[in-house]
C-alpha cells in the first residue's frame, strides 16, 4: 500500500523537563511552532531530548506519530490532557494519511529543503507512563503497534511549518513499520523474519541487532526495565 500523498505537517518542538511526579527530565512535552526550524544530522533545532542514550542521534534524528491516532486513544482512555492537541506522544512530525500500515523503512520523504529516510519505529518507554499519568501506556503503546517512528536525515535543510512531506523514494516496500512491528512484538520468534530484519541494510544497526540476537539465542530480551522503568 502506498502512503497518502504529501501530507501537510504540523511541526512540533520541546524542551526538557521534569515529568509528572518524577525528577527524571524528558524533552516529551512538544509544542508546535510557527516558524521556520533547521535540520540537522541529529534534529531540529530548539529541540531536545534529556537521555541522549536512548533518546535522539541520527537514527532517531526526527519522530513522527499520526495524528490518526488520537481519536482511537480518546475512545480508549478519555480526553486526556495529552491528547487533546499533536505532541502529546513526543513527536516533531504530525500528519493524517500516513500511519505503520502504509510507511515502510527506507522510505524517502523531501521536508522543505531537507531529505529524510524512515529509519526505525519507536520503541515505547516508561517516561509515557508518566506523561500520560496512565501506569502502563509505554505497554498500551507497543502492544497496538501505534508507536510512531523516526527519521534519519539525509540531507539537512530548512523546515516550515504547514509543508508537506513528498514520497521522494521506496527502497524497502514490504518492510512496512507494521510488519517490522509484529515480527518484534508478535510473531517474536519467526526464524524467517528474523533473518529478513538481519539483512534489511536500511533499518537502524539497533534493530537489526534484535533481530541477530534473538536467531542467535532463540530467546526475546526483557523489555521491563524499558517499559515499566522507575518508580
């Protein structure tokens, strides 16, 4: 299936801060703004993320989550502060028409004067839990597979608020978010697709590296401390 033709985004920035009930920071909180941002290897700028380790670089250089997505999370949780309005998940990019089941890695999209290529689905953490006041959100997240996913940025540029994302490129079609998404957190042990996430060259190394774990150990890593984190 091929995504929704160029999509108007609503760009989304944020600073770090304190979570709810916790003196962790996080850079979750995004608002939107109004002016032109540069692009660069590792996001926009005015952004920022608070754990550099798990959080930001150059695969995970710009987060997109659909905005198709809130009125199924409204409809599950009610109207939660986060999802009255696009940010409420992390994201830099909101858009309609382009959801896991249309996007695949490798995809190439132009941004304003920017180039960017689907890299990886976000892998949900704790730090939701505490955003959403919602103690297991990170796991609502990951079991749905409405996680969003990143970017990398093949070309740095200048991004306006209201352009639209064109499909410039498909390298990798089958391998839609959605598919990478069940193999991981479904189907977590299928040799076959396993070996297909292994080769696949344009997915993040993190991920291939799941995948070559799992077919080396025939085992699936714990995602506890991930999801469920600190108190």
């Amino acid at each position: 299936m091929i995504p929704s033709p160029n999509p108007q985004i609503t760009l989304l920035t944020g600073r770090a801060a304190p979570l709810p009930g916790s003196e962790a920071l996080s850079g979750i909180v995004k608002t939107p703004v109004d002016w032109p941002l540069a692009l660069g290897p590792e996001g926009f700028e005015s952004d920022q993320q608070a754990d550099r380790r798990v959080h930001g670089g150059v695969e995970k250089a710009v987060h997109h989550y659909p905005l198709d997505h809130y009125a199924t999370w409204r409809a599950e949780l009610g109207d939660l502060p986060p999802l009255t309005a696009p940010g409420g998940f992390g994201e830099n990019i909101s858009t309609t028409g382009l959801t896991e089941a249309t996007v695949a890695v490798g995809d190439m999209f132009r941004l304003g004067t920017a180039l960017i290529q689907v890299s990886q689905g976000r892998q949900p953490c704790w730090k939701l839990n505490r955003r959403f006041g919602v103690a297991d959100m990170a796991r609502r997240v990951q079991l749905t597979g409405r996680t969003g996913w990143y970017y990398r940025v093949l070309c740095p540029g200048t991004v306006t608020p209201g352009n639209r994302l064109e499909l410039i490129d498909r390298v990798a079609p089958d391998w839609t978010l959605k598919r990478l998404w069940h193999a991981l957190y479904v189907d977590r042990l299928n040799l076959g697709e396993l070996e297909g996430i292994a080769d696949l060259d344009v997915l993040a190394e993190g991920w291939r590296k799941y995948a070559v774990r799992r077919l080396e150990s025939r085992r699936v890593e714990d995602w506890s401390q991930r999801l469920d984190g600190i108190a």
